[in-house]
C-alpha cells in the first residue's frame, strides 16, 4: 500500500467523555487519505475501551502507555506516523466538516509542505463560541510568529520530513517552538480557505496561561532577539486587551 497523505493524532489520557466526538469527525470523512493514530497514556476511565472498538475501522493503530507528558506523547506519535503530513487533533477537537481531508488533499499538491487553516472555538457542549482571536495570515512565515500563536495547532499539517521533535524543555509552549522551528523549514506554506477544525475552548496553554507565556516570551528571544520581541509585545498587549474589552473573552 502507498504510504497515506495524512497522519492524524490524537494523544490522549482519560478523556473517554470527550474522545468519542473527535473520532466521528474522522469517520465521517470523504476523502480516505489519512490514517488515526491515538498516543493513550495509560487511561483508566475506559478511554482505551473506546479506543479498542473504533480499530481498525477509524483508528488504525494506537499506543498506549505511560509517557513524560504531552509532548512526549505527541513525538511518539511522530514516530509512528507514516503520512506526508502529520496533523495532530486533540481529544474533544473536531474536523470542521467532512470535506476538510480532500480539500486538504487539493491543497497538498500545490508542493506546499505546510498546509493551515482557520479555527471555530466551541464549548464543552460543542457549541460554537465564534473564530479564534488570532487569525491565520494568508501568507504564513516565521516572522509571522511574533504576533502570536497566530495558527491554533490544531489547525497545521507540517510535512513529516521538516516536522522535528517536540522540545521536552517546554512544558506549555512546545506546541510553539514546534511550529516555529517548522516554519524556518518550510519552502512553500498554503492556506485553506475557511474554516478547518473545531477547537475546544480551554486547554492546557489557557490553564497555565503565565507560565506559557513566560515560555513563549523565552523562544521568541532565541528565534528573534530582545528588542524586536519586546517591540512586538506591546502590539501584543494593546490588540489583546482591545479584544477583551469588545469581545469578552481571549
């Protein structure tokens, strides 16, 4: 068999409440061009049971035992995949809709090796909250990165050949570092247009949002300097707080 386009994972640990719903935006897809993987971490909630039940119909191969954390969970799924493009989907996220994998398809044959996209926030309902604060730019660069995580990781497919490991130093902000580092690889990025996943409000970063941003704040020095880092951080500051005042919520 022709090795897929896509790897889709999934790294998850006792969230058999929330798993069931990213596996069917999976299954529903059009375009069989991928394969699931799920990096589980020991789950005891029954999580692995359900894991069990949709393999190998929908998932077709899956891991599970203790790890050191997210990020090391998430480079043993780099280690298995075997698609051009890894795409990495948390437990309680969703693929917008059933034509995402083939327009992704379309998109991929353009020689892009970065594929990205739009992002809908939802509530632990699933109901959805509007698009991120951060909008993904139409041209996707490394400098693009000072603004922000301007691309929800859930909404990037990295081509397997530039994507490195997840750096273990960072406990909340690797998923930044990773993007980045992928970026400075990357020859061609394309866009899809609209939206492409369904994030669920409130993850880890959001939970531990100093210290996240105490790690981001620390990559972006060794990637672009003091100065300019600093320059950038007080656009930061005046677009967030506006945001917050209109919006409500970040």
């Amino acid at each position: 068999m022709n090795p897929p386009l896509i790897s889709i994972i999934t790294v998850v640990y006792n969230a058999a409440k929330s798993l069931q719903k990213t596996i069917e935006s999976v299954a529903v897809q059009e375009v069989k061009n991928f394969e699931y993987l799920i990096i589980d971490g020991g789950s005891i909630d029954g999580t692995v049971e359900m894991i069990e039940s949709n393999y190998p119909n929908t998932i077709h191969n899956f891991l599970s035992e203790k790890d050191n954390g997210l990020y090391d969970a998430m480079n043993k799924g780099l280690l298995m995949a075997k698609g051009r493009f890894v795409w990495f989907l948390n437990a309680g996220d969703t693929i917008y809709d059933a034509t995402i994998t083939g327009k992704l398809g379309e998109l991929a044959a353009s020689g892009a090796d970065i594929l990205y996209g739009e992002t809908m926030m939802v509530d632990e309902n699933g109901v959805d909250i509007g698009s991120r604060r951060l909008k993904a730019p139409e041209k996707l660069k490394p400098h693009s990165l000072l603004n922000g995580m301007l691309v929800c990781h859930q909404a990037i497919l990295v081509e397997r050949s530039i994507a490195p490991q997840y750096n273990l130093k960072w406990k909340i902000a690797a998923d930044y570092d990773w993007v980045l580092n992928s970026l400075v690889k990357s020859k061609l990025t394309c866009r899809i247009d609209g939206f492409m996943v369904r994030f669920l409000d409130g993850g880890i970063n959001k939970k531990n949002i100093q210290k996240g941003l105490k790690e981001r704040f620390s990559i972006m020095i060794l990637h672009f300097g003091l100065f300019k880092v600093l320059i950038y951080h007080i656009l930061i500051a005046v677009r967030f707080f506006w945001y917050l005042l209109i919006h409500r919520r970040f």
